[in-house]
C-alpha cells in the first residue's frame, strides 16, 4: 500500500469523526477563559486549536443558544465596541461543574504517565 | 421546558388570521350557495397553514431544537381551530347551512389524533434533556 497516498486520507476521515463533538469542549474551555463575546469565542477557538477546529458564527449561536436553555452557559449585555450592545457569555456554575466532570473523565486520561509516554514515544 | 416560542406565537398570530379568514369566506359562500368556491377557499387554508406550520416549524428548530416531535404547533392549531370556530358559531356569525355538531365532531375526532400525538411526544420526552433530544445538545 502507498503510505504517502493513504495517510493523508486516513487522518483526514479519522480527523473528521474526532472532532465531532469537539466543538463544545472548545466553547467550554474559551468561556472558562473568561467571558466573551460570539467573536472571541470563535477567535479563542481557532486559535487555540491551532486552526484546526472552525467554526462558523451560526453555529456557535445556535449551541449557545441551546447551552443557555440547558442553564450550563447564560450571558450579560454589556457595552458593544461603537456598535450595539453585545452578548458577553459566561459558565454558570452548573457549566463549571460540567466541564470539570467531563475533564476529569474524558481529559486527564491522557495525562497518566504511562499514556504521555506512549503518545510521546516515537516509532522507528 | 420553554414552549412557547416566538416562533410558534408567529405562527399562532397568523394561523388566527387564516382561521378568521377561511370561518368567513366558508359561511359566505355556503350562505351564498357557491359550493365549489368552498373548495377552493378550503384548498388555500390548507396550503397556507401547511406553509406558515412548515416555515415557523423549522425557523424554531434551527433557533433551538426542542424535541418535540411538532406536537406544540399541533396543539396549538387544536385549540386555536376549535376555538375559532366555537366562537363563530357563540357570536353567530356561521351561514344557516353550518351546523355546530359538525365542529364538536370534528373535534372528537381530532382529538384522538391529538393524544396519539402527546405519546409520540412523551416518549420524545424521555430521551430529551429539558427538551433537546440527548444526541442534538452535543453535536
């Protein structure tokens, strides 16, 4: 098999299913950053991702919007720059407490010293 | 759960228009004795409210995609429907060719179709989260 070939399709497919549901992991973390706006967020996410995680201002609307309705996330209007008033979101402590379960979980497995050697250790 | 939507006001707002509209032409014509025009008035209610249920259903799903398998718009359209047309009958506004055992009929009926329609949604209900179906609030 061509390696050259497949590899970058593997990683693509496999890339693709990973990060489904990333996306709140992302917002999560950006709120647990402090509060932002949808354009913060988004900026904190693709940056922090290393633009490998995109998302569209819509997108991200409609999960906060459903996020807010959940009580995990809500926001407070403050003052826009020399535009309209903005949306400032934050966690609620339901949120905080849900990230953190969810870190302690899913995360910090990848912490364990054995699996940072594993993931670090290079194959010849 | 947040039910009512502004979505579904909307569309409550302009069934209610289309409801008033249709009780009148629909006593109008059959007072008149214009039969087919019945028809015709009756086709465009149901184009309009399967147009107004299909745009204001969909605008609140993308807006937050409460897992209700439609059965709030459906309720609504119950009551607003029956209502409507009780009143027509209460402020004496039908033709003399309506009778209102035709409505509570129509109501008895619809009403079964109701509650099969509330067990879709309560089962809807136990794979929801304050309303968002489990696999929609993460995806």
């Amino acid at each position: 098999m061509n390696t050259d070939k497949e590899l970058p399709k593997l990683l693509t497919a496999w890339e693709e299913t990973y990060k489904k549901g990333q996306l709140t992991l992302w917002i999560f973390l950006s709120l647990k950053d402090g509060k932002k706006y949808v354009d913060e967020i988004k900026h904190f996410v693709e940056e922090q991702s290393n633009q490998t995680m995109l998302c569209e201002s819509q997108s991200l609307y409609r999960n906060l919007r459903k996020f807010q309705h959940l009580g995990v996330v809500n926001y407070e209007v403050g003052e826009g720059n020399k535009g309209p008033e903005r949306k400032y979101y934050f966690l609620t402590e339901l949120g905080r407490d849900l990230l953190d379960s969810f870190i302690k979980r899913n995360i910090n497995l990848f912490f364990n010293e054995r699996i940072k050697n594993l993931i670090n250790k290079e194959d010849k | 759960m947040k039910s009512l939507t502004n979505n579904l006001l909307y569309f409550a707002m302009l069934f209610i228009f289309g409801a008033i509209i249709f009780r009148f032409g629909l006593s109008f014509f059959l007072e008149n004795g214009s039969y087919n025009l019945v028809w015709v008035i009756a086709a465009i209610y149901f184009i309009f409210n399967f147009m107004i249920g299909w745009i204001f259903g969909k605008r609140d799903h993308i807006s937050l995609p409460l897992f209700d398998v439609g059965f709030r718009f459906h309720l609504v359209t119950f009551i607003l429907f029956n209502g409507i047309s009780i009143a027509w009958f209460l402020l004496e506004l039908n033709s003399q060719k309506e009778e209102i055992g035709v409505v509570y009929t129509t109501a008895i009926i619809w009403s079964f179709f109701l509650v099969l329609h509330f067990i879709f949604y309560l089962y809807a209900q136990k794979q929801s989260i304050k309303g968002i179906n489990k696999e929609e609030i993460f995806d």
